[in-house]
C-alpha cells in the first residue's frame, strides 16, 4: 500500500478535556484511515500515482487523470490535512509562539489575540465543512484562509503551518453544533513548538 496511516503522537486521551478521547478515537481511527484506504484505491491502478507522497499529489492535481481526481482530491487531502492535524496538537504545550513566528503574527494581525480572533472568525465563517489555515501566501507573507471539505492551501501554491479541523466530525460529540466553543477550546492543545517547525521550514 502507498499510504499509511500515521500513529498518534501521543494517547487518544491526552489532550482532554478540549479533545476527548471517543472523538480522538473516531476521528484517527476511523475518519483518517478511511482518507488512507480510499487514497490507495483510487491509485492502485496508476504505478505513476502510486510512487508520488499524497502532498505531490494535491499540489499537482493536473496530472491526475480526470476520472478520479476529485478522489485523489479529497482523501490525498484528507490524508495530508490529518497527519499534519495530529502534529500540530500536543498535551501541555505553550500557550503562544514565540521567536520569528510571533513577530510575525503581531507584525500581520496586530496581536496575537486578534490573529486568534481572525483565525476563530474565518473558521465559524467557513459553511459546512472544511479547515481554517494560518498559511505563508505565494508572497511569503502570513494570512488566513479556509478551504472547503478536504482541499489544501498547497493545492494553491501556499504553505499551511497551522490548520484546524472544523468538519464536525472533529468536533460533535462534546461541542454538538457550537462550533465557536471548539475553535476556541482549540488553542489550549496547540504545538506552537511543531508550527514554529513549520513555518521556519524553507
């Protein structure tokens, strides 16, 4: 098989009480290996696809052919916006960035209070399902996009450093339809130390 399903970082119920663990569970086991197993199928038949990561799939969707590339779209996507998901989380983190990426953050939002407010904001915005991004735009400069069901901003030439999940699925059984309870409670597992990784990547 091509893709794989990656191993939490860490327990299904470490990030409690903002994550609970049936959700952890569900959304890991369940939701992304379905992402993974669905990915593999729609490229079994193509040892072209096959040899390329789900990343150079989504950002080069032209040369997919066209009978099955909302497929690779959408669970490629699913595959690459999960396995970052997982990393950007971890259990009693900091609370904030720090070094170049927070100079950034208040350089750009004003504070980072407002970036979480925008950030928040974009994600109660985005209807029905989808991600809300903290991305470096083709100018290299930081802004906030959404993107709907499993799309990627890579997809559009940009660089994701920092996404949250805003498909219910994510979000449900302990938030039921209050989205904005669970993009807030969000900040607390927040790995700034993986997304100031990221964003320092070239």
């Amino acid at each position: 098989m091509a893709h794989t399903l990656p191993e939490l970082p860490y327990a299904y119920n470490s990030l409690e009480p903002y994550i609970d663990e049936e959700t952890m569970k569900l959304h890991h086991d369940k939701h992304h290996l379905a992402y993974v197993n669905n990915l593999n199928l729609a490229i079994e038949k193509y040892a072209n696809l096959s040899s390329k990561s789900a990343e150079e799939l989504i950002m080069d969707l032209s040369s997919v052919p066209e009978d099955m590339r909302s497929a690779v779209r959408n669970n490629a996507g699913g595959h690459v916006n999960h396995a970052m998901f997982w990393q950007i989380m971890t259990p009693g983190g900091p609370r904030e960035p720090s070094g170049k990426l927070a100079e950034e953050i208040v350089n750009t939002f004003g504070s980072f209070a407002d970036f979480q407010s925008k950030f928040n904001d974009a994600g109660i915005k985005r209807f029905g399902s989808g991600w809300v991004w903290l991305v470096q735009n083709n100018e290299g400069k930081l802004e906030i996009v959404s993107t709907p069901n499993q799309d990627n901003p890579m997809t559009d030439g940009q660089k994701p450093i920092l996404g949250n999940d805003v498909w219910e699925h994510a979000y449900y059984l302990k938030y039921k339809n209050v989205r904005v309870d669970y993009l807030k409670a969000w900040w607390n597992v927040v790995n700034w130390q993986e997304v100031e990784k990221r964003y320092n990547e070239n």
